[in-house]
C-alpha cells in the first residue's frame, strides 16, 4: 500500500488507535489500562497495526477492535 503519510504521521495514527483500543479493552473488559496493554501489545492485531504494509493505522478504531475481540474469543493472547 502506498502512503502519502510521511512515517511520523502513520506513527501518529497507529498512537491514536493504540489508545482508543486500551479504552475499549477496559470499558469492556475491566482491565486496568496496564493489563489492557499487555493484552494489546501481546496480540497479533497490534502487531499486524505496527505493520506499515497492512494499512490496518487507516482504519477506523471499531473496525481494528473487532479483529481483536476476534483473537480474544479464538486466541490466547494474555
């Protein structure tokens, strides 16, 4: 996928999914931010956003947090 963004750009965007997925993880889950972390930075979806080449940073919050409930249900991630 080709980006216009320049690499602080995409950064920025991956920060700003990053966040609002801790949110969701501890509305929904009753993590503490800290465990809601662990739980996203252990999954394969924050490593698949970390990915430039899968455009995942260009999509909405909802979306990213459904391929992660996704892996919570079918996965071990914590």
């Amino acid at each position: 996928m080709t980006s216009r963004l320049t690499p602080q750009q995409r950064q920025i965007l991956k920060d700003e999914l990053t966040t609002e997925l801790t949110g969701y993880l501890v509305d929904d889950y009753h993590y503490t931010p800290e465990q809601a972390l662990d739980v996203l930075y252990t999954s394969e979806t924050f490593e698949r956003l970390q990915d430039d080449a899968t455009g995942l940073y260009y999509q909405s919050p909802g979306h990213v947090y459904s391929f992660l409930q996704n892996e919570l249900k079918t996965a071990k991630v914590f």
